[in-house]
C-alpha cells in the first residue's frame, strides 16, 4: 500500500488526466495508481493525500470516519464574533447543511510560501485568518461557508488532515513524499505551529 503526502499548488486540478488549461497532478507525481482521498478545488492549496488502496482512501475522505481537516483561510472583513459562532454551529448552504466545526481567528501566518499569484492587495479592504477545522469536504464548502457569513475567502489552505502536518512534512507546493501507512491510526493529532 502506497500512502503520499502532497504540498498542491495553487491553480493546479485535482486529476491525473490532462486538462486543456490547468496543470494536474501528473505534472507533481509521476507514480502510476495512485489517486487523490478527497479533493482540493483549483484555487485552494496544501495538503492532500493520495494512495493506491480504495479502504485507506474512503477512511480518509468520508465524514463518517472523522478524520479531521484543517484549513486556513485569509478572509475578507473585520473579524466579527458573530460570524464565527455561525461557523460553529452549522450553516445551511441551501443544498445542505454544514456539520458543527472548529472555528478560530488566528494571526497572519509566517511559515506559508508565497502563492503565484499573489492575493490583490487592497488598502481599503481589512483581511483577517481564520482555523477551520471540519470532517466535511464537500465541493467548495469552506468558501462557501465564509461567503455564507460575509466573510470571502480570498485565500484558502489546508494545513493538516488528522494527524498529518504539512509544516512537520516541509513540503514547499508541488513538492510530496510518502508516509507511513500507520500514521492515520496514531492517536491524538501532532501539534501544528499555528500562528498566535
């Protein structure tokens, strides 16, 4: 059984196949049957976890099995209490309702690469970063769910999937490496350096 962790980068497609426009996975690793466990839109960078066996890539990617993922998301607006205790507690999105999750603001991350390109900057719109960590992974959820508060996602990352870091992995985007099948099964999750 092959398990890999890949850093995706920013604008690359979540398929093997080619794609007219967009890079693809192929152009980061050149093993064969290897397929993602779960998804990453276009726009959204990080962590993602790939494997030859179908068991290891359900556990990994159904709400069911609990394996939580950690995002961190540049959002635009002032930081607003409201809108956080909305993300908590479950958001109807309209074609369904989110699952209760871990929200947080945090401080600007240091240890993040520069994305290609990079966010516009605008002096009259404040941003702010948010923790989010859910067991869902549906199609654009966390933008969805920050629009859903007023607060836009200008930047998403996913920094961690159960216990696997991508900081304590130091893989720069497009970079991957394999893991140790057992890693999903150890207790506990490893402490990321979170921004404070």
């Amino acid at each position: 059984m092959t398990l890999l962790a890949l850093n995706k980068p920013f604008g690359t497609i979540c398929q093997f196949s080619a794609h007219p426009t967009r890079p693809t996975l192929a152009e980061c690793i050149d093993l064969p049957d290897v397929y993602p466990a779960g998804r990453l839109d276009a726009d959204s960078e990080g962590l993602l976890l790939l494997t030859d066996d179908g068991r290891l890539q359900a556990r990994i990617a159904e709400p069911e099995r609990k394996l939580p993922k950690t995002y961190w998301a540049q959002v635009e607006g002032e930081y607003d209490d409201t809108a956080l205790a909305r993300l908590r507690a479950g958001l109807d999105l309209g074609d369904f309702v989110t699952l209760p999750c871990e929200a947080r603001v945090i401080a600007e991350p240091t240890q993040l690469w520069e994305r290609h390109p990079p966010i516009r900057y605008r002096a009259s719109i404040p941003t702010h970063w948010l923790e989010i960590k859910l067991v869902e992974g549906k199609n654009r959820q966390v933008r969805r769910m920050t629009a859903a508060v007023g607060k836009p996602t200008l930047r998403l990352v996913r920094v961690a999937i159960g216990p696997v870091d991508i900081f304590s992995l130091n893989l720069g985007p497009g970079q991957w490496c394999e893991l140790p099948q057992q890693i999903l099964t150890l207790s506990g999750q490893r402490s990321r350096r979170s921004p404070r």
